[in-house]
C-alpha cells in the first residue's frame, strides 16, 4: 500500500536535534496525521533548506516544524520561502542552554512570522499539537480528537487532585 502523503514536513539542523524533535513526531501519529522527518540545515546545507521550504506546499504540506539550535535560523529561513504556517522548535543546549535559539527563533522581523514554542523537548511537543489545531480547523476527525485530548488532561489533574486531598484528610 502506498504511504499517505504527509500533512506536516519537520526539519531539523542537525542529526543531534532529532530526539528532541521526536517528541512532535510522536504527538503527530499519536492524533492520526501523516508526517515527514527529515534535516536541512540553513548554515550547513541552506540549499537543501530552500528547496525543502520552497516545494512544501506543492506535495501537500500544511504546516512546518522547524527546529534548531544554536544561532538557530533554520524556521526563519524557511518561512522566508514559504507561505505555509512555520512553528519554530528552539533546541536546548550548547553554552547558552537553548537562550541563544529562542531569541534567534522567536526574534522574526515584521513580515516573516515564526510561530515560536518553548525551547527542547515540551515545545517541540507542543509545536506537534499546535499543527494538529491548525488541521483540526478543516478536519473534524482531528479536531475531535483534541477534545478528547484534553478532557483526558482535566480528568488527570481531577485525579491527582481527588489523591492529594485524600492524602490530607
Ligand atoms: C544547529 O547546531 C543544529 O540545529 C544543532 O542544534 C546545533 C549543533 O549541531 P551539531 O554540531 O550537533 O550537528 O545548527
């Protein structure tokens, strides 16, 4: 069978960005929707980048992960190069501890918007499920399933809440 075309293309600078960049991967499959991983790097191979960027919306992508660290213009450089909706993935680490990509990631000048997240591991998370409200806007199965998602996480705090209150008592 012939796989589904991906709805979100992720990049990442570096192979050693890649486990971070894991954790929108998996919020991705875990609500059903088609996605692609790959690297590019706008210092190392910005040919790559641009072509990525470029050709995004022709295959069928409606959004872009983009995550990098260091002096990180990766989601920059792409959102230069396409109209699609770009999130920006800081990652941590390095001298400045991920500061240094947060800054280089969320500090877009006006006219190239960067929707930025929380640097590493939960705002590449959340950058997952950012993509996933923005398909959830023309695909109600999707959409359904964030409802779902989070009534799961107020039936998690509701418990925690019910255990830590029975504790006190
Ligand atoms: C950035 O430099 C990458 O996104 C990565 O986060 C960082 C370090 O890259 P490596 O030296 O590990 O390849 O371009």
């Amino acid at each position: 069978m012939a796989k589904a075309k991906p709805r979100v293309l992720l990049l990442v600078g570096s192979a050693s960005d890649i486990p971070v960049m894991k954790k929108a991967v998996a919020v991705l499959n875990e609500f059903g929707i088609e996605n692609e991983l790959t690297i590019a790097s706008a210092h190392r191979s910005p040919e790559r980048a641009l072509k990525l960027a470029a050709g995004a919306e022709k295959r069928g992508i409606k959004v872009i992960i983009a995550g990098a660290g260091l002096a990180a213009h990766l989601a920059g450089v792409v959102a230069a190069h396409t109209s699609l909706p770009v999130l920006g993935v800081p990652m941590g680490g390095g001298p400045l501890q991920g500061l240094d990509a947060l800054l280089s990631t969320v500090q877009m000048p006006p006219g190239v918007p960067v929707g930025t997240v929380a640097i590493g591991e939960g705002g590449a998370a959340n950058a997952g499920l950012l993509a996933a409200r923005i398909l959830g806007l023309s695909d109600p199965v999707i959409a359904k399933k964030l409802t779902a998602h989070r009534a799961r996480m107020a039936a998690l705090v509701e418990e925690a809440a019910a255990a830590v209150e029975a504790d006190g008592k």
